[in-house]
C-alpha cells in the first residue's frame, strides 16, 4: 500500500501505513482500469473532486485500488487527474487529500483493512471481479452525487456501530473515542463505548464512561442501570446504592430504580455485620418500596411491570436466612403488579377434563432451556417420562439455543420457542390447557418471575434450580428432595414442599475426557495440594474465610484454586495475615473460560471445597464424575445441603463434616493422606450409577403429578 500525494513514494508496508491512516475516515473505490483513459481520467477527477470538496476533507483518505495496472501506470493516472484539477479548480491534491493505493492484497490483508472502511464510493465502471473479493457486504455505499452531505460524525459513529456489532471492540473503542473528540455525542455512543471496555474487562474505564454519559445525558435509564448493577456486581456496594438514588432523583418516575434504590444487597460481604446491616436495609426498603408503589393508571403500571421485567431479588437469598417472610412480601407485591396488568390471566383455573385415552399435559417455562445450570437436570425428568400418560409442553423464552435445547425439542411432544415475549408465552401457555406448569427455576430470570406471579395452568410448581421459596401466592407446590430437607422444612416455603425422591433430579453423567493438560499448563505445582474451590464469590460467606486460612497453616503445600474473578482477595488477604500468613502463598485467581479447562482443573485437583450454607449443585456433581473428593458440610437449608445429598445417594459420606472444626480436620486429613485421598476417589468411581440418570424420582414426581391432578378431577 503506497501513498500518493505528488511526491517521493516512502516504502512503507501495508500494516504500517495503514495504522498510521486509520485514525482518518477511509473510503475506498475500486475502478475499472480497462475502461478508456478518457472516461478513466475524467470518473478519477469527478471522485478526488467530490472528497477535495468535502468540508471534512482534511480527515477523508481515498483508497484506490489498483488491481488491474501497474502501479507506476496508476501514479502517471492519478498525476494527470492532479494535474487537471489543480488547472482548472484551483484544488491541490497534495495539500487537500490523501491517497492510498490500494495493491494486490492478500486475504489477511483484506480482512484486516475491512474493519477501518467507513463506506465505499460507487463509480459508473467499477472492477466487479476485485470488488467480489473485498468481503464488502457490510460496507456502506455511497454515489458521488450525494457524498459532500454526508456528515463527518455519522460516518465514524456507523463504522462505530458495525464494529461493535461484529464483536471488535478495541477496534470499536477506537472510533467511538473519535467520535468524543469531535463533539460527536449521544447517549449510543456512551452505552456502546461502555459496553465495549465492559467485554474487554477494562473496568475503571467501562464505570468512568457510564459516569460521564450519565452527566450529558441524566435521564438515559440505561447508562444508571448498566452503572448499578455492575457496581453492586464488582463489590462497590456504597456506590451502587449512591448511583441508584441517583437514578431514583433523575428518573422518578421509572419504577425500576425505585426498586434498585430500597432493594439493592451486596453480591458479596466485607464482614458478618454486613449481612445484618443490609438484610435490615433490604426489609425496611422493601416495605418502603410497597408503600410508595401505586398501580392507579396505566402509566404506573406499566412502569412497575417493567420494572419487575429487569430484576429480581437474586442476592437475598446468598445471606443464609430463612427468607419466607421477604419472599412473601416481595412475591405478593409481584402478583399485585401482574394482575394490574393482565387482569384476565390471575382468575383461577379449573383442571381441564382428563377424556379416554387423554393424557395429563405437564408443561415446564423457563428461559433457561439450553446448557445452564439451573434447567440442566430437567433433561432427565424428559428422558424418562412416562410417555403412555403424559404429555410433554416446554416453553423455551430465552435465546441462547444450542444442543441442551434440541434435547429438550426432542424430548418434547409440544416445544415453543417464545423469546422475550411475555405476552405470547402466556397466551401460548393459556391456550394448550395444560394440567400442571412448571418453572424449573424461579429468582434467576425476572421475565419468568413475573409469569409466574400470574395463574398459567391450575396447578402450578417451582423446582429447585433456584432453591429458594418464591413467596408467588401463584405457585402452588415446592419439588424438592427427601436427601435435601431438613425435618422443618416447610417452615422454609410460602408453596406446600413436595420431598421426591433421592435428590429429586436425574441429572445426566457429565462426560469426562481424559487428562491431556498437566498443572503446569495452568502455572500450577506438581507437589502442591490441589484444593479447587469454583463457586461464584457470592457463595462465600466472609464468617468461613478463616477455614482457607486454618487449613493452610497446617498444611504448608496448599493452594486454593478460585475460578471466578479476584473479589475475594481482599478477604482472603485479612484472614491469612490473621494467622500469620500472607494469602499471596496459598490462593491463586485462575480464569477458566473453556469447560474443557474447567474439567482439567477438577481432573488436576486433590479436594474440591464445598461452600458453607449455599453448597455446590452442578459443580459438586461434575466433581463427583471427575472422582475429586469432596469437603462439604450440610447448612439449615435445602440450598446449603445439595453436596452432602449427592455425597449420601453415593454412598460416600466420609468427607461429609458436621461443624467447621469437623471440614478443616477432613480436609487436612485428604491432604496429607494420599492413599485415603485415592480410596476415596475409587469408591467414588465404582459408585456413579447409584447417583446419575436416576429414574426413581421421575417415578416419584409423576406420582406426585397422578395424584394432584385425579384430587382436582374428583373435586
């Protein structure tokens, strides 16, 4: 690629000369060098003379390809077209455009030029063939007639917005910041710009930008939203709640900074007295929130439904309380908010007539119907559901398809993929008269909150993807399992608990490769002792970061493997120093974003360490089928039981710990006893098929589902 502004060529290459134009607005044109020089010369001069006139031209660079000449030939062309306008228009190219041409390029060189393009000028003779080659799909066209109106700022602000479609975000920062220096703003370019840092993980720079687009721009609800939850998200709990008030004052009437203004919890906690401090501040925000909500017009009601459509309480249930009674609350304010809205779907239903050779029709809503944590279970109830009596109805409202969902399509007898519609998914959901629904999870996913708060189907339940009680006076029956509850745990529950059997999933055995990555490909020691600790921070209560600490002083090789960001450090950090040790030693931050690293790391590991009152799920039984031993000891509720659940149906309940005194010896004990450690692991092994694919709670759940439709046909 050779500069041509009527002067010595430097011999610059093609990647050097193009980085030091890309801060410019790049068009590209592509003649057809075989045409007559006379029409040639004069569609040359017609383009340069429309740039030349542009009144940004000054930062406009014209590429020319050049396929089809030599490049001496198109520099003796490009000369003459100066030559002319400087005679007859007064204009020197030299001074008032930049030219490139543009060589024969290679595939990665084309590809590499593509994202820099802000539009293409379309001449009467273009050479198609080249043109083909260029991958232009996406490039904005241009006719000469209509370019001097084109705005300098709009086209950078497109090429701004294509980038960031197509996921290139140093390349979209670039231009969006171009956009910032030339007074170019709206309240898009922030957004994106922020979301840009966001995926590259530049924090300070993804809050500094949300925080200088909320100053231009204070009413834009979605630059406050971004701002708060991520805040909350990465622990910068003070400031998420200052940002949310904030928001409340600038956007008084948006219903959904009302509620992160009363209800916002910390992800993650400094100390215990935290946990008392905004559980209080939570309970009294929330009967303030239900104080000041009014569903009188339309206007208030919609802007309460969408305010419940973009949160949920999520956090509340990570303080390791019994959460009934705010659960209730808040599960009640839901459904007021749904019935205000959708009067006609909150009237009860009765139970459509079961006629000969009918079968009950189950149906199960959720967002979540591909490769997630919290509906992967699911898959099993499918599998193994008796076919001669049910019918299978799945409502899939998310977007993310991908194998798990053609499992779930395939399992199906009925499968409506309804994305982000929560009208047609009720409308949908009313109109197969199913028998019973049931949400997988409710807590994780608001739009399935709010379906929930309405009467769907005239027996509705919730299953312990998120094991937590709803509080929706909707939901009627709680599907838990008999290892998992404690002997009081309809204390726990606003909905009436079903114990199924075992752990009332079948969950599919994980497949496991085999190892083919050593710990040093993870920057790990051979002679370390491997404790893997994969929950997200959120599940680590700062009462228990003195067990990492205890351990470590009795076990010099240890090292606690985290997978999920460094926001525990600065616990970890005052924990450590509290026993004389320095955390720098022991705790190593990984991130691990393929699941075959994950898998690895669980293969690698000597002892996986279960979280305290919110225990491992998915992770715990990966582990299992990875043969890692597992640390775990059973909380108060059901979330904090589902290790030593999984352990009990194993027949493996050795390193299952009664106190925190009981978790550290065990843990110790594996660590420094190799063979009870590998005994461990084998009797583990020999032992999967009592826990995986277990058929006696899909028996057990279509018991359940027998027996409460046939009360409902008597009735």
């Amino acid at each position: 690629m050779n500069n041509n502004k009527l002067r010595p060529k430097t011999d610059v290459s093609f990647s050097e000369r193009f980085t030091i134009n890309s801060v410019n607005v790049n068009f590209v044109i592509f003649p057809d060098w075989s045409q007559s020089e006379e029409l040639l010369l004069l569609e040359l001069q017609q383009v340069i003379k429309t740039v030349i006139s542009h009144p940004d031209s000054n930062q406009i660079t014209l590429l020319i390809n050049i396929n089809g000449i030599c490049e001496n030939d198109a520099n003796f062309i490009l000369s003459t077209v100066a030559m002319n306008l400087l005679l007859t228009e007064n204009f020197d190219v030299t001074v008032e455009c930049e030219i490139l041409l543009l060589g024969n390029l290679d595939e990665i060189e084309m590809k590499a030029l593509v994202p820099f393009l802000h539009g293409r000028i379309i001449l009467q003779n273009e050479n198609l063939e080249v043109l083909s080659l260029f991958l232009m799909e996406n490039i904005p066209v241009y006719e000469i007639e209509n370019f001097s109106k084109i705005h300098i700022g709009q086209l950078i602000f497109d090429l701004s917005n294509r980038l960031f479609q197509e996921g290139r975000w140093t390349e979209a920062i670039a231009q969006y910041k171009k956009l910032l220096e030339i007074q170019w703003r709206n309240a898009d370019i922030y957004y994106n710009l922020s979301y840009c840092y966001r995926q590259l993980n530049l924090l300070d720079e993804y809050f500094q930008t949300l925080q200088q687009g909320i100053e231009l721009y204070p009413t834009e609800g979605r630059l406050h939203f971004s701002l708060i939850i991520d805040l909350r998200r990465n622990g910068h709990i003070q400031e998420a709640i200052l940002n949310a008030e904030k928001a409340a004052r600038c956007l008084s009437n948006d219903y959904t900074f009302q509620i992160l203004k009363h209800l916002t919890v910390p992800s993650i906690y400094e100390n215990q007295e935290e946990i008392n401090f905004y559980r209080q501040r939570f309970s009294q925000g929330l009967q303030d929130l239900i104080q000041q909500t009014y569903l009188k017009t339309t206007e208030e009601q919609h802007s309460a439904l969408a305010g419940i459509g973009r949160l949920t309480n999520f956090y509340l249930s990570y303080q390791a309380q019994n959460d009934i009674d705010l659960q209730r609350q808040y599960g009640k304010l839901v459904h007021e908010i749904m019935a205000a809205n959708y009067p006609q779907w909150v009237v009860p239903l009765s139970m459509p007539k079961l006629q000969p050779n009918q079968k009950i029709r189950i149906g199960y809503a959720s967002h979540y119907l591909h490769s997630y944590s919290g509906t992967l279970w699911l898959t099993g109830w499918l599998r193994y559901c008796d076919r001669q009596n049910f019918e299978i109805y799945c409502y899939y409202t998310g977007n993310e398809p991908d194998p798990v969902t053609q499992e779930f399509q395939s399992y199906s007898d009925v499968f409506h993929h309804i994305p982000h519609n929560l009208p047609a998914a009720c409308e949908q959901i009313i109109a197969d008269k199913l028998h019973i629904l049931v949400f997988p999870e409710i807590g994780m996913d608001a739009q399935t909150m709010q379906m929930a708060g309405l009467r769907l189907a005239p027996l509705q339940c919730v299953a312990w993807g998120h094991p937590v009680t709803t509080g929706l006076p909707t939901i009627d029956y709680f599907l838990s399992s008999e290892l998992m509850e404690p002997e009081n745990a309809q204390e726990h529950y606003s909905e009436k608990l079903i114990r199924l059997p075992n752990i009332g999933v079948s969950y599919p055995k994980p497949y496991i490769p085999p190892v083919i990555k050593t710990r040093s490909d993870f920057g790990l020691e051979d002679d370390a002792v491997i404790y893997l600790c994969c929950q997200a921070p959120f599940k680590y209560l700062p009462q228990y970061d003195f067990i990492f600490a205890e351990i470590a002083r009795r076990l010099a090789q240890a090292k606690f493997v985290f997978l999920r960001g460094t926001l525990l450090e600065p616990r970890l950090k005052r924990a450590f120093a509290a026993v004389g040790l320095n955390s720098e030693d022991y705790c190593v931050f990984l991130s691990i974003p393929e699941r075959l690293d994950y898998l690895m790391i669980n293969l690698l590991s000597d002892v996986y360490l279960d979280t305290f009152t919110w225990s491992g799920g998915n992770t715990t039984l990966e582990a299992i089928a990875c043969n890692l031993p597992i640390v775990t000891c059973p909380g108060e509720f059901m979330r904090g039981r589902h290790s030593d659940s999984f352990l009990k149906m194993l027949g493996v309940t050795d390193t299952i710990a009664q106190n925190e005194v009981e978790y550290i010896e065990i843990a110790v004990k594996l660590g420094l006893d190799q063979a009870w450690q590998g005994a461990i692991a084998e009797r583990m092994s020999q032992n999967h098929d009592r826990l995986f694919d277990d058929k006696a709670c899909v028996a057990g759940l279509e018991a359940f589902y027998k027996q409460v439709c046939s009360q409902h046909f008597s009735s």
